[in-house]
C-alpha cells in the first residue's frame, strides 16, 4: 500500500534536499551567529590588550580592550542563558581563546617591527585560527549538545565514491567564475573598495612565507570549522522553516557579511551558494569541506609561486 507524502506544517517548507530534519531552526543559527561574533569580539579584545601590555603592536589598547572584552563575553553568556542553551561549550570557547591568544603574547618573541612569534608562527595566526575553532565549538554546542543530535545531523556522513567531490569541484569551479567576473567588473567600475583583499597573501606573509603552515591554517583549519558552522549548522537549521531556496540564501549572505571586509562579501556570499549547494546535493559535509579548502589552497598557491610564474 502506498502511503501518502506527508504534508509540512503551516509555515514549514518541504525538505527537498538530502538533509534530515533537525530540531534546531532559526532562533538558534541567530543566537549562534551573534554569540560567535561575541566570542571572537572578545578573544580579539583581551588578547590584544595582553600583547600590547607584553610590549607587541596590537589595535587594542587598555581599558577599553578591557571593556569590550568583557562587555562581549557577558552579552554572550547572556544570550546562551536567556535560550536555554547550553552554557559550558561558550564558556569553554572563552576561556580557551582568551587564553590561548593572551598566553602565546606573553611568552612570545619579537620577530622585529613589533610582531610576536611563537616558535616561529606569528601570533595573529595562532588567533586567527582559535577564532576559526570557536565557530565549530559554538555550532556544535546549539546543534548536536542542546538538541542531543548525531553527527550525521551536521552533515558527519560518508560518502561512497568520487562522484561527491567531483561534484563538489565543479561547483567550486562555477563559483571560482562568477568570483573573477565580478572582479572584472569591479575593475571596470573602478571601485577599489569591493575588490576582495588577497587574504591568502596576508596570512601567506605573517607564516613568514611557509607554505605548509599557511595551508594547514588556512586550507584544513579554517574551512572545516566553517562549513560545520555555515553549512552543517545555519543552513541546516534554516530548512525547516524557510525551504531550500531561502535557506541556501541566508546561510550564504550570513557566511559573506561575516567575512567583514566590503570586497569580500560578494565573493564569499558567491562561494557559500556553490559550497551550500554541494551540501544539499550530496547530504554530507565532507564535499563541501573538500571544496572549501580546494578553494583556499589554490588562493594560497597563487600567492605563493603566481609572482614568479
């Protein structure tokens, strides 16, 4: 007997995708989001303000390095408790940050002009890549912990064969176009401030130019606490309630406008569809993590050697 499809209730979308219904939704990927901007607010703030005590140059200065960081944490720590949701992996993410970054300052050396290297990685990159982890650690923490959810809900799912991530390169690769046609056109438009800053380069030169490093922080780190956060945990919650299309959108605008700089948000926002897209075809992660450090590797590449070629 065949039965009828079930019907989605008033003000719910149907799930389209290969993504299983989660009990999360909106009110938690918006708490997530601000109380990670909170997190890294304050990791920032009371880090700097022990490395310029440590006599390194940072862009906060105390009290008000002080202030904020303490005035984020507890804004953070509010909304966790005004939610329900599960306080220790916030406060964990805190504690750990702060004194992470606040540590390496302080037995770090100077590598000259004012910049602290601990054993020989410049501490802005250890920061950055603490504030990557809290993306996952507070992804995690409104998903799998307050829910008591699997993994696999976070998109934790194997994958059978290359067709996934062959699937998953020419997404890239359509995203990598549609980031170079709006280059051109920002060019042609003569508006410096959209182009999209050469990140890689940066964090490239704070590595003191060592590939490995540079790969390893910003090709594996990074986009594997990214896409649990945009992807396994923002877009997945987002389906229930607005559908496919939008949820697609609203992760992918959510993952542009946290990238901050004005030249990025395009670009990112452009790669979010494609690495979002890849999530809902395949229903795995892995794809998309695959994808998303195709895409920071090749940048770092070019960075590296497209000079000399």
């Amino acid at each position: 007997m065949i039965q009828p499809q079930r019907q989605p209730e008033p003000g719910q979308h149907r799930n389209d995708s290969r993504l299983p219904e989660v009990k999360w939704g909106p009110l938690d990927v918006v708490v997530g989001a601000a109380v990670t901007m909170l997190v890294v607010i304050s990791i920032l703030s009371f880090g700097g303000v022990v490395g310029t005590y440590a006599g390194f140059e940072t862009s906060v200065a105390s009290p008000a390095g002080y202030f904020v960081g303490a005035l984020s944490a507890a804004l953070a720590i509010l909304l966790i408790r005004i939610t329900r949701s599960p306080l220790w992996p916030v406060v964990l993410a805190l504690a750990l940050g702060v004194g992470a970054v606040s540590a390496s300052y302080l037995i770090a050396t100077d590598a000259g002009d004012g910049v602290a290297e601990l054993v020989g990685i410049p501490v802005s990159i250890i920061a950055v890549t603490v504030m990557s982890g809290s993306f996952a650690v507070i992804g995690l923490a409104l998903s799998a912990v307050r829910y008591r959810e699997p993994l696999s809900a976070l998109g934790f799912v194997k994958t059978s064969g290359f067709r996934p991530y062959l699937f998953a390169a020419g997404m890239w690769l359509i995203g990598l176009s549609a980031l170079i046609a709006w280059v051109q056109v920002v060019i042609w438009l003569d508006i410096d401030l959209l182009l999209p800053r050469d990140t890689a380069n940066d964090v490239l030169d704070q590595a003191g130019g060592s590939i490995v490093l540079t790969i390893l922080l910003v090709a594996i780190a990074g986009p594997v606490a990214e896409e649990i956060f945009f992807r396994g945990f923002v877009l997945t919650g987002l389906l229930k309630r607005f559908g496919v299309g939008r949820a697609l959108l609203l992760s992918s605008l959510l993952f542009g406008l946290f990238h901050i700089d004005p030249g990025a948000i395009v670009p990112t926002f452009a790669l979010g569809l494609a690495l979002g897209w890849v999530y809902l075809k395949t229903g795995s992660i892995w794809p998309a993590i695959f994808a998303h450090a195709l895409h920071n590797t090749v940048a770092v590449l070019i960075a590296k050697y497209g000079t000399a070629a």
